[in-house]
C-alpha cells in the first residue's frame, strides 16, 4: 500500500492562487489592447467580449463533474497546460478573427482551471479557517486586479504582443509546476452518497435542482449572482459614467477602478478575521448594509467626491459578500461535495458578470447608467432584510452561537 500522501502546505496553495490571478491580469490587458491594435470593430469587440464568457457558461457544471469524480489535480492540469498553449499562439495570426478563436478556445478550457481552483480553496477553507482562507482569494485577486493590469501594460511596453503573450503561456506553466506542490496528485474527492457522478446531461440536469433544491446553495448562488452583476456593471461602466457625467480624464476614470479594486482585495484580507469574529448573518448584514450604502451613494449625480468615496465602499461591500459566499459554499460542500459546489459557482458567478454588462447596457441606454445604481442598492437592502429576519434555534451552533432553523440557513455557525 501506498504512504498517505501529506497535506498541500499554506505557503504552496497561496503561490498556486497567485500564479491563478496573475496570469488572467495580464490577459485581460493583452486581450483588450490587442484587439484595438487589430482594428477590431464595435461589433468584433462586442464578439471577443462575448467570447471571453460562452465557454465558461458552457462547461462549468460538466467541469464540476469531473473534478468532484477525479479529483482537482488532472483538470487543473490539462486546463493550465491547454490555456497556456492557446495563449502563445495568439499573436501568431495577426487576424482578429484568430483572436476571436483563440479567445473562445480559452473559455472553453478556463473552468478546468479555475473550478479546479477552487475546489482546492474550498477544500482547505475548512481545515485552515475563514481567516487563513481568505488569503487564498485576497492573494488571487490581487494577482488579477492589481499587480495582473499593469505589469501586462509593462511587457507590452517592453516585447510588445508576442512577449506578453509568451509572459501569459509561462504564468499558466507555472500554475501546472506549482500543482504538483499544492495539490494531492493522487487523491480523489470523498462521495457523501457513496458513488462518484457520472458526466452527462443526468447529472448536469440534478445539479441545476439543487439550487432549487437546498435554500442555502440557492440563497447564497442568488448572492453571488447579484454582487457580480454589480461587479461586471461597475467595471465596465463606471468609466463611461466618469467621462460622460463628471468630465473625468480617462486617466482619472481608470484610478476609479483601481480604487475600488484595491479595496476590495483588501477587504477580502481583512473580512475572514471579521467573519470569524461575528458569525455569518451579522457579517452578512454588515456586508449587504455596506454595499447597499455604496450603491444608493453612486446614483446621484452629488459631486465627484462622493463619486470616490462609493466606489472604495463599494469595494469594501463586496469583498465581504464574496468571503461570505465562499465560506457558505465550503460549508455546502461538505454535503454535495466540493467538484459539484465549484461547478455550480462556477457557472453563477460568470452568468450574472454576463447579465450584469448586458442587463446594464440595455437599461442604461434607456433609463442612464447611474440610475441604475439605485435599483441596485434596493436589491441590497432587500437581501439585508431577509438576512436579518431569519429565526434563530435555541441551541448553540458550532462555536457556541445560536443556528436558524433547520433547512434555512447556518449564518451564526462558525466560518471554521
């Protein structure tokens, strides 16, 4: 019989979540720049931007599938591995349409990656606590937010496409190096019903009932789709708003999103120490009240202070509801299974992005961008009441807190 092979260590999984960011940072950059360097038009644009997501869209739960069958190591490898080839050839065919292939070849092979991803970080947020935990998403996104954008924009400077390009395929090379360091190779995901999901259109169909199924995943998957409907939304519109309505430079419009970026990473160092701290339904509250403050701060058309105060706030209020979620859904995962949680999460948090950029440019064009924020902050405030007024068991949770009632929600259990 083989030894049992040791735990991955803290250190291996944070330097694994860094690479995971960095790399889709500087595409995000790349990819934009190079298709304005093609010439594309609106519409190609409109294309590449549609590109980046129909993958995804289309194999995360199947993706979910393997991994809960096989384990996170295989399907992080091949994604990491099929990412990075595809990223190297890109600027072999100076074609926008190339780029457009390219573009949806990587959609296809990301969630391989990132689901594979993040069922490791689900994984290990139950043994090392909300604390430690957060590290793994505060390091991965400030890979993706902060250090990603303008080191992409510095290699282009330096070997222009095909040097960033190249810089791209390595930082997918050495997530597949730091896997085998990170990761069990060999150990497969535990079955809580006792048989391992087959893939297909079955077990796709049972996954999409369980958010129907178990209020606590469908609660916390409509959360997620939500904060990233106003995520996409803001990224992308935010910009327009600061150019069109209060005269913004566009290099004053861009330092808004570096504003909101940077404190939503460090909110999300911050928030697994608050989480432990207060349990889950007083930091939901606190997180929904933030983010609903910050939302009915940026419909008014009040000035461009308050224009940059909601946006750090707005950062703030959703680095928090993102913690949340992801410790809900580790906690989920325990029953469905992690490969299974990650598949769903997976397809949710890239739909409401999708829905958030082509939602809002549709009601935008008719009622204004701005506007929009107010419908957004109500949301808000409906998601706060409906935490606030679940009941609560008389018995103590994990750590000592009072639980909800059965089949609602554990928000006071503890985030370990």
């Amino acid at each position: 019989m083989n030894a049992p092979s040791r735990p991955p260590s803290f250190g291996w999984i944070v330097l694994l979540a860094c690479f995971g960011g960095l790399g889709i940072g500087i595409a995000r950059v790349a990819t934009s720049l190079y298709s304005v360097e093609l010439q594309a038009s609106e519409f190609q644009l409109g294309l590449i931007a549609a590109a980046q997501s129909v993958g995804i869209l289309f194999t995360s739960l199947p993706v979910g599938i393997l991994v809960q069958r096989h384990g996170p190591f295989l399907p992080l490898c091949i994604g990491s591995l099929s990412c990075g080839l595809v990223y190297s050839i890109t600027p072999a065919v100076p074609s926008i349409w190339f780029l457009v292939l390219c573009t949806t070849l990587v959609s296809v092979a990301m969630p391989m990656r990132f689901i594979s991803l993040n069922t490791i970080f689900l994984q290990q947020a139950k043994t090392v606590g909300a604390a430690r935990a957060a590290w793994f998403r505060g390091t991965h996104m400030a890979g993706f937010l902060l250090v990603g954008p303008p080191l992409g924009v510095l290699l282009l400077e330096q070997f222009r496409f095909s040097g960033a390009f190249l810089a791209i395929a390595l930082t997918f090379l050495a997530t597949f190096l730091v896997a085998f360091r990170a990761t069990d190779q060999h150990s497969r995901m535990p079955q809580n019903d006792g048989k391992r999901p087959v893939l297909g259109w079955k077990e796709i169909a049972n996954q999409l009932r369980l958010l129907f199924a178990m209020p606590d995943l469908g609660r916390t998957s409509l959360y997620e789709f939500f904060t990233q409907s106003v995520t996409s939304f803001f990224g992308f519109f935010i910009v327009v708003i600061a150019l069109r309505n209060y005269r913004f430079s566009s290099h004053e419009a861009a330092i808004l999103l570096t504003v909101e970026g940077g404190t939503f990473v460090a909110a999300l160092f911050l928030s697994g120490t608050l989480l432990n701290r207060w349990g889950r339904k007083r930091f939901y509250q606190v997180s929904f009240s933030l983010l609903a403050a910050a939302l009915l701060l940026l419909a008014p058309q009040k000035g461009a202070l308050l224009l940059w105060a909601a946006s750090g706030l707005l950062g703030i209020g959703l680095g928090m509801v993102y913690i949340g979620n992801f410790m809900a859904y580790a906690n989920i995962g325990e029953t469905l299974g992690m490969g299974r949680v990650s598949g769903i999460s997976g397809l949710i948090g890239p739909t409401g992005g999708f829905a958030g950029s082509l939602l809002g440019g549709w009601l935008g064009s008719l009622w204004g961008f701005q506007t929009l924020f107010l419908p957004m902050g109500l949301v808000c405030l409906l998601f706060l009441w409906q935490v606030s007024r679940r009941r609560k068991k008389v018995t103590g949770g994990a750590d000592g807190q009072a639980c909800e009632t059965p089949g609602i929600s554990s928000f006071e259990e503890s985030a370990t």
